[in-house]
C-alpha cells in the first residue's frame, strides 16, 4: 500500500461559473461524495491547501494577464477572455487556491510525506496560456506544478502524461521548447474536439523538439486503441525520458458518459493507465506521482472514475 495524499477544499466550490456551465462547483461534491462512501478519503492523508506564490505564477503567466484576471473578478465580470471561462469576483482568489494545492502536494511528495497525491482541484488549468484564458482554466496548475519542481527543486526530467479528452495546449505551449518537461497527451482528434491542437505532427521546437507527443483520438475510440497508443508508444517514450516526477492531467471526459466528447472510453480504461503511470513512476523515479483533476462533466462517471483512480494511487 501506498501513503497517498489527498487535496479536498470545499472552498474551491466558491468559483461561481454560473447556471448551466459544464465546469460546475457540483462537480468537487460528486467527487467528495464517491470518495466518502467508499471510504477512499479516510485512507489518503489530507494534505494543506494554501494560495500559491504570485512569484511562482508570474514565471508561467505573463504579468499582464494577471492583473487582468484579479481586475476582472474584483470588477464582477461574467467572464475572462473567452465566455467559456466563466468567473465570479472570488475566482482569482480561488485560482491561486488550485495552483497553491496542487504545489503543496508535490512538494509533499518530494519531503517523503507521501508517496503520491491527487488533487481535487478547480478551475482546471491546462488550457490556461501564458497570456490568456482558455477553456475554464485560470491558472496552468500542472505548469506550475512542472516548473516548481525544475526551478525549486532541481529535477531535470518531468513527465506531465495529459489524458484529458481535450488537449492541453497552455501546458503544451509552456514547456514545448523546453527538454526538461516531456508532455505527452492522448486527447480527441483536434479536427474534431476542442480545442484543436495537438495534432501528431506537434512535437516540440527548438531545444524541446522530440519532447511533445501528441496522440489524437478519432471519434468513436475505446479502450482498445488506448491500450495500444500505452503500449507501442507512450510507455516506451517514458522509459526512454526516466522522469524524475510523474505529473498527471487528469481529466476524465474521454468517458463514454460525458456530455463533452466523441471518446468511448470505461471507467475502468482510467484504472489501467493509472496503474502504467504508476508502474512507470516506480521505475524511474521512486513513485513520485501527483495527478491534478482536469475535466469530466457526467457526474456519476466523474465520481466513479475518480474513485477508481485514486484507489489505484492508494494500492501503489
């Protein structure tokens, strides 16, 4: 068994998206509810939630987007760059909660207090880039999370595997020329799925070309076609890389259930790629291992799938 951290805060629930937004505070309750009435929450260890450090933010997002994100929510606009990233005057506040959480439980997991963590976390960040909104996200948590550990603490391998339905382009595009970070995404194909890149012939600039795989999903695939992507290319590329931290976007809308996306996959597709990301973070870098929720908008798949995962992170 496995020391996993847990990152639960009902006051991520005060980032107000409005009526009929698929990003929704009840999302966090389904969550909370599937992980309690297995009794998954009581065996992880609780770890802190605090706001991140705007110094850290400022080193993935530009100063200017910033303060037009805190000025747009203390002006009580409806939304930040994009309608679909809906605000209300406490989401700047609640966004430097999300990024602060999620770089409290890698740094837990660096001191040894865990082994590995999930963070149940909004608003997501994978769409966030480095100069606006996109998506739902406000803050880039998972590039916060790579870059602490790079600038911090001194890694020089970091895996971020993104298996969101949709591509993480802001985190694609903070680390793309960069051969510190590998970013590997399986996500639907960008002719078809938001919010359209990450196609296959994306793979890095510069210093950082060969350390982006994108692996677009035609509509309709399943299980089987991620089993094959795992297992001809993304645990090869891996190994290859031997990461000293596993970093995990975690978003579970490729599911079969989600209102979202044109993916057939089942909630137990997400229990086997935890345990391969698991299997490699054993391998190459003593387990260290912390995933961050992304998306998933049926609620009952969201709580199922969750649970599911965070009992593999538990079982090591």
């Amino acid at each position: 068994m496995a020391t996993t951290g847990l990152i639960q805060d009902e006051r991520f629930q005060r980032h107000d998206t409005g009526p009929g937004h698929n990003e929704r505070p009840v999302r966090l309750a389904a969550i909370a509810e599937a992980l309690g009435k297995r009794g998954i929450d009581e065996a992880c260890t609780a770890i802190d939630v605090s706001p991140v450090d705007m110094q850290l933010v400022a080193r993935v997002h530009d100063a200017a987007y910033i303060d037009r994100l805190r000025a747009a929510c203390e002006g009580n606009l409806p939304y930040i760059d994009v309608p679909d990233s809906a605000i209300c005057a406490a989401s700047h506040d609640i966004a430097q909660l999300a990024a602060g959480a999620v770089i409290n439980a890698v740094d837990g997991v660096m001191r040894g207090d865990v082994d590995n963590a999930f963070c149940a976390v909004r608003p997501p960040g994978h769409h966030a880039e480095r100069h606006m909104s996109m998506g739902f996200c406000m803050f880039n948590n998972i590039a916060l999370a790579a870059r602490h550990l790079i600038d911090t603490h001194g890694l020089s391998r970091v895996l971020i595997l993104d298996w969101d339905v949709h591509h993480g382009n802001g985190t694609q595009h903070s680390f793309e020329s960069d051969p510190n970070v590998l970013f590997i995404s399986l996500h639907g194909h960008p002719r078809f799925v938001y919010p359209g890149t990450g196609h296959a012939h994306e793979c890095g600039t510069g210093e950082g070309e060969g350390f982006t795989l994108n692996l677009p999903m035609l509509p309709g695939s399943a299980d089987v076609d991620y089993r094959r992507a795992f297992g001809d290319t993304v645990m090869p590329k891996i190994d290859d890389f031997a990461p000293e931290f596993v970093l995990i976007s975690a978003g579970f809308d490729a599911h079969r259930a989600d209102p979202l996306a044109p993916l057939e996959l089942d909630t137990e597709s997400f229990g086997w790629m935890t345990d391969e990301l698991l299997a490699a973070a054993k391998r190459n870098s003593g387990g260290r291992l912390v995933s961050i929720l992304e998306g998933g908008y049926d609620l009952d798949a969201l709580g199922e799938c969750v649970a599911l995962h965070v009992s593999k992170l538990l079982e090591g």
